[in-house]
C-alpha cells in the first residue's frame, strides 16, 4: 500500500481566517488527486479532481494545487465560514483508477 | 452531483449473525461500485470493487468468503458481512462512478456484540 498523508490532522481557527491543509502522496504511477469534503453523517462530497502537474483548482472561497512531480497538492479556504467545518479528505488515483485515501485534515472554525 | 444511497445507516448484530449493507446509485447507473471501511482514527481502505454482472475483486487481507459483493444490477451493490465477529465492527461506505468521479453513499455503522 502507497501511502497518503494528511497534515494537521486537526485544525482550529477563528471565523475570517484563511487556511490551508497539504496532501503528500507517491508520484509515482500517479493517475489523479482527489479533494472530498466530508460533513458528520453526510457523504463525502467531491470539491476538486486533479490530474496535471501544475494544475490549480477554485470553487468559490476554496482552492486547491497540485504538485506531481514532488508529490502533493494544498486546499486552501479563504475566510473560512462556520459551515467550511468538516473533515477535508484528499485520495490518489492511480492507473488502476482505486482511491488510496488519507486520514484526513478535521477543520473546526469557531465564529 | 450524483445521489448514492446507503442501507442501513447503522446496525447492532450479535456475533456470528450475517448483516446485508445495500449500496444504492439513485439517479444514475454504475457499473461499477467500491466498498470501504473505516476503523477509529484511521483512513477509509478499499475492500473491494465491484462490477455489475461479475465477480468482485478484493483488496489483499480482504476475504471474500467472508464479505460477500453482489452487484446483481447497475444500481444495486450489496455487501454481506458473514458470521460478524466484535473485529468486524466498522464504518462501511460505498461509492459508485469511474475515474473521473466517485460519489459516495453516508456510510453505514456496525457494531458487533
């Protein structure tokens, strides 16, 4: 197993403040990144599907980079909202088209 | 985006009973559905994937006797988790789609007794 790493694990911040978590993953035989957001008892839901080095994504306050040669790619909130609260989740693709996961960044922001 | 259903949300079974998690896409077709678990603190890992009309393929440690994958339909996954032990408790989550996009159901809790 190729692994994904998520950091920080958790997070903290005051409503208005920007953030940003990282995703590092093997570049190797890499097919595409994945960014889910994923609410307590909801499904997770897909932001951004990346595949070329370089490549940056936005939807609305919420951006995302990626970085295939060095193997990561940051999501970055722009003054966060109480509602961004959610566990951000980032996955590897490859060739075989499985998604290898991290343990995700948990995003907690305080009005 | 893409609806996928799960069923049920949360079950509590006695050990050595079988549990059946049903996997609905609701709106589209899948040909293709994955089962994950999640264990406390820990990453969602693929078990396996299945294919609508054939056999499931399974991630190594996975025993396929024991998680039993129909895919009868191209919108219905089951997964069956055979002679449950406390070991097997865990978030089950499914997800239907392709490389370009995977959708996912709200997982389902097990709890072994």
């Amino acid at each position: 197993i190729l692994n994904v790493e998520q950091s920080p694990q958790s997070l903290h911040v005051q409503e208005g403040d920007s953030t940003n978590f990282t995703c590092s993953f093997p570049s190797s035989n890499f097919y595409a990144l994945h960014w889910y957001r994923w609410e307590t008892a909801k499904s997770p839901e897909a932001l951004f599907v990346m595949t070329l080095n370089g490549d940056e994504k936005k939807k609305g306050r919420i951006s995302a980079t990626l970085n295939t040669k060095e193997g990561y790619s940051y999501l970055y909130i722009k003054g966060s909202q109480p509602e961004d609260s959610a566990t951000y989740l980032c996955a590897r693709m490859d060739s075989s088209y499985k998604l290898i996961f991290g343990s995700g960044t948990r995003l907690l922001v305080r009005p | 985006g893409a609806v996928v259903s799960q069923h049920p949300s949360r079950v509590i079974c006695k050990s050595g009973t079988s549990v059946k998690i049903e996997c609905r896409s609701l709106d589209f077709q899948a040909t293709t559905m994955f089962w994950y678990r999640q264990f406390p603190k820990q990453s969602l890992m693929l078990m396996a994937t299945s294919n609508e009309g054939s056999k499931a393929t399974y991630e190594q440690g996975v025993e396929k006797d024991k998680f039993l994958i129909n895919h009868a339909s191209l919108t219905l996954s089951t997964l069956t988790v055979t002679s449950a032990h406390p070991e097997d408790s865990s978030f089950y989550i499914c997800s239907a789609g392709d490389h370009n996009e995977q959708f996912f159901g709200p997982g389902t809790r097990l709890t072994v007794l």
